[in-house]
C-alpha cells in the first residue's frame, strides 16, 4: 500500500529517516575529529628544535679555524712583455688606486729591442740619405747625357725603397718603445 506524500504517515517517515541521517553524520564527525585531534596537536606545536643557552666565555690567544676566503673584487693582471717579476710593490689584500704600479717586468729584453730598433732607424736613415745623394747625382748625369733612362729609374727605386725601409724603422722604433712602457703592470 502507497501512502500519499503528505500523510501523516508519510511525514512520521520522511521524519525519522532525517534523524536517522543526522544521527550518523553526527557521529562521522566526531570520529573524524577524535582522529584528528593527535595530529593536530603533534603540528600545532612545531618541530622539536633545540635550544642552547648562550653566555661570554674567554678564548684562547691562539685558535685555529678551517676556512675559505674569497676576494670581494678580484682583477686578472697580465703583462703584454715576455720576461720575469723582478719587483712586486703590492701584497695581496693590499688597497690599490688607479695608475699605481703593482709590479715591474725584467726589461732588459725590451730594452735591448729597442737599442736594435734604434739602431735600425739609424741605419735606415743613412740609406735614405745616400739614396738621395744618389738619386741627385743620377738626375744630373742624366741631364748631361751621360747615364742612361734606366740608370736613373733605377736610382730613383733605390730612393723609394731607402724611404719605406726608414719609415719601417721608424714604425719598429714606436713599437719598442710601446711595449717597454708594458713591463709595469
């Protein structure tokens, strides 16, 4: 038999079968609760850390510490001459300001290029010189009529090439004393 959904018996049901229901949420809940509570008790606190009571003590004069020390800023020095360290003027740690010199390279090398590349200019220079001389004598001849075309071209070449060889000396001199100036870093 089918009651009609708002009978009274109907109602008594739906009535009962909600306080059912409620009854077992109720108590779902409460086991739940009573799991948990451990848990949360065991988090709320925090992580066992322990703790030392810190005081001033004495130490001795004299202690040893293992380490690594590390440079705030660091530079690369390299010199742009061959040769040795014969002068160190700094000290690692030292302050340092620009233009200081911090060490000086043995220059002896260096200083014997540049003697050669000095004599070279000299000895260019005194090629162009006779060259010219030469090249002036040649001309002359040649308006004479006593020395052929190709005595004077070839004259005339021997100047050219006495110029570029003082000009090549000259350059080499520079480049001695460039690198002199590279034995102080």
């Amino acid at each position: 038999m089918r009651t009609h959904p708002f009978s009274a018996s109907a109602t008594l049901n739906n009535t009962r079968t909600h306080r059912r229901v409620g009854g077992v949420a109720i108590a779902a809940a409460l086991a739940l609760a009573l799991m948990l509570a451990p848990w949360q008790a065991l988090h709320a606190a925090g992580p066992a850390v322990p703790v030392m009571q810190v005081s001033a003590q004495a130490t001795p004069a004299d202690m040893t510490l293992e380490g690594t020390l590390e440079a705030v800023k660091q530079s690369t020095l390299s010199a742009q001459a061959n040769g040795r360290i014969v002068q160190l003027l700094v000290k690692a740690g030292d302050a340092v300001r620009a233009g200081q010199v911090l060490a000086v390279v043995d220059d002896r090398e260096t200083q014997a290029g540049m003697e050669r590349s000095q004599a070279g200019l000299s000895q260019a220079q005194a090629e162009l010189r006779n060259a010219e001389a030469n090249a002036k004598r040649t001309r002359e001849l040649r308006g004479q009529g006593f020395l052929s075309q190709a005595a004077l071209d070839m004259a005339e070449t021997q100047l050219q090439g006495a110029q570029a060889g003082a000009q090549q000396a000259a350059a080499g001199q520079t480049l001695s004393k460039l690198a002199q100036g590279h034995t102080r870093l």
